[in-house]
C-alpha cells in the first residue's frame, strides 16, 4: 500500500465517487437495461455514503479494514450475466473504486476476494 491518505482526502474521494455515481444514475434510462444500470449506481452511492458515514468517526486505516470486511462479505457474482445481480456488483465496483482510491495492495485485495462466498 501506498502512503496512507489523510481522512479528508478520503473523504474527498468518497465525494467525487457519489457524484460519479449520481450521473449513472441519471443517464440509467439511456442503456440497455435501465432498472439493472440505476441499481448498480444506487449501490454504488450507497456503499460511497457508508464509507463516509464510517470515516467521520474512525482513522484512514479502520474505513480501510472496514472496506474489506464489506468485500468479504459479498457473494462472488463475478461471470454471471452483466444485468444480473446489479445490486452486489455495484457494491463490489464501489469498495473496488475505493480501493484504487486509497492504493491498496493488489494482493491485500486479492486475499480479500478470494475469501467471498459463493452466490447461492
């Protein structure tokens, strides 16, 4: 992992993600599944917002280990068809933005993935 960011500039980030998200969400009705794309970005804003609900209160490295709590605990939905499962997707898109974010290790997020159960 690269230099740990401060809270602030994590929360800036967060910030810049919601918005991202936000536009998704609006431009939902223009794709081809609209109800999957509007869920997948409400998952995204959603987990954005928890993080930095989480971050208020705690330092750069407990909403980091936080964050791979969250990513464990996701059901592997990963080959399935891309309009299936929007909501898990966006989460593991959101916690994987935020993990590009904070520069976590490839191999930490590796460890962390191959820990997810199977989707039953």
């Amino acid at each position: 992992m690269k230099e740990i960011l401060s809270t602030e500039q994590i929360q800036t980030g967060l910030k810049h993600y919601r918005r991202i998200a936000r536009q998704d969400m609006l431009r939902s009705g223009e794709t081809p599944h609209p109800d999957a794309f509007l869920k997948h970005a409400e998952s995204r804003r959603e987990v954005y917002t928890r993080l930095g609900a989480f971050a208020d209160d705690h330092g750069p490295n407990e909403v980091i280990t936080h964050a791979l709590d969250l990513y464990r605990t996701l059901p592997f939905v990963t080959g399935t068809p891309e309009h299936e499962h929007p909501d898990i997707k966006g989460q593991e898109n959101a916690l994987e933005n935020f993990f590009l974010l904070v520069g976590l290790d490839p191999k930490t997020r590796r460890e962390a993935r191959s820990k997810r159960p199977r989707l039953s």
